[in-house]
C-alpha cells in the first residue's frame, strides 16, 4: 500500500531546468515573503493592498496572501481551534515559499498570532539546500487593542464581548508579539500612520535590502 500521510518515501524532489535565479532575472527582483502580524483591526489588509499598490507602479510583481481570502478556497475546511490555526498558517507558509522561489514578492497578511507558527513559517524559508536565499521577514502592526477594539471594522470585538465569539484573539484567546520582526509600525503620538506611509516604510526596506533588483 502506498504512504499518503506523515513522510512517504515513494515520492522524490524533481528540479527544474529553469533556476530562481533565472526567473528572478526575467522579472528583475528577488523572490521574499513579507510577512504581516498583528490584532483583528490593527490595520494589516491595508497595508497589505497598499504595498501592493505601490510596487506594482514601481513594476514589481507581488501577490497578497489574505488571511480572510484564504479561508474561501485553500483552508476552507479549517477553524479556528489552536491546532487548527497552526495547519492555517502552515499552508499559507508554504504557498508563500512557492511565490517567492518563482521570484515574486508575496506579501502575507494573518493575524498568526502564535510565535511559534510564525517561526515554523521563517524556518521554511532559510533552508539554503532548498530555496536558497529566500527571506521572510516579519512586519508587526503594533497598534494597541484598544485602537483596534475601536475601529472594529468587521464587527467582531463587539461580538467576542458579548460571548458570541469564542476564542477570539486578543479577547480569550493570546497574541504573541514578535520578539524580533524587521519592521514595526505603531502609533506616533496617538496618531496612526496612513496606508501610503506604512507602504513606503516597507518599500524602503525591501529597495535597501536589495529585493527590487535581481
């Protein structure tokens, strides 16, 4: 009987003719994975769509892994239990490793919020006997619950405070911060930064780094 779970040992790695460096060259830029974190609310499909946005009028290619849009099609069979959650980010993590080795800059946008999910997904992304170069760094939207209790965009603070939702991160349920994320964005002075600015904070980072050039 063949394996279908765990590790089979009947399949095997089949590479291609053509290399991430080549397709990087095509398209001049390198292939990464910028990841978003934070609370329900803090901003982080904003700035997701705008980053977007910005490269794609620098002629950048990238694509957004939306945790919402996500759950429509590739995890549409998961909820929201802790395990449940941890084979979510799993998945994104590794349609993630795909777009960047074929030399796009995927930006993912979830709330992830267990640290040790996010590691798992970092660690996909460093192994050089495979994916080379390949860099995922972490962009953490430190905005306060307060503020995002606040907006409440979707409705669903109000609902997880009134018991209808369980389990609801940053309510009943912890978000683990990033210890060490490239890039934060907060508050200044009460004052949230706009979604042009949050792009460009990116941007720079991605240009200084080398990513939007091959």
């Amino acid at each position: 009987m063949m394996s279908v779970m765990g590790n089979p040992t009947n399949i095997f790695w089949h590479e291609s003719t053509v290399g991430k460096t080549e397709r990087q060259n095509l398209i001049n830029q390198q292939g990464c994975v910028v990841w978003i974190t934070g609370l329900s609310g803090s901003g982080k499909s904003t700035l997701a769509c705008s980053l977007n946005r910005e490269l794609h009028s620098r002629g950048k290619l990238s694509y957004v892994l939306d945790g919402d849009n996500v759950r429509h099609g590739l995890n549409k069979n998961l909820g929201f239990s802790s395990e449940d959650r941890t084979e979510n980010i799993r998945r994104v993590g590794e349609v993630a490793k795909l777009f960047a080795d074929a030399g796009l800059i995927c930006i993912a946008s979830l709330i992830s919020p267990y640290r040790k999910d996010r590691d798992a997904c970092r660690a996909m992304l460093t192994d050089a006997n495979f994916i080379e170069a390949i860099l995922l760094f972490c962009v953490f939207m430190n905005m306060s619950l307060e503020v995002c209790e606040r907006r409440d965009p979707k409705g669903l603070y109000k609902l997880a405070r009134a018991g209808k939702i369980k389990g609801f991160t940053g309510i009943d349920d912890p978000y683990e911060p990033p210890l060490n994320c490239e890039i934060m964005i907060e508050e200044k002075d009460g004052v949230c930064p706009t979604p042009c600015d949050m792009a460009g904070q990116v941007v720079s980072y991605l240009d200084e780094n080398g990513f939007l050039h091959a």
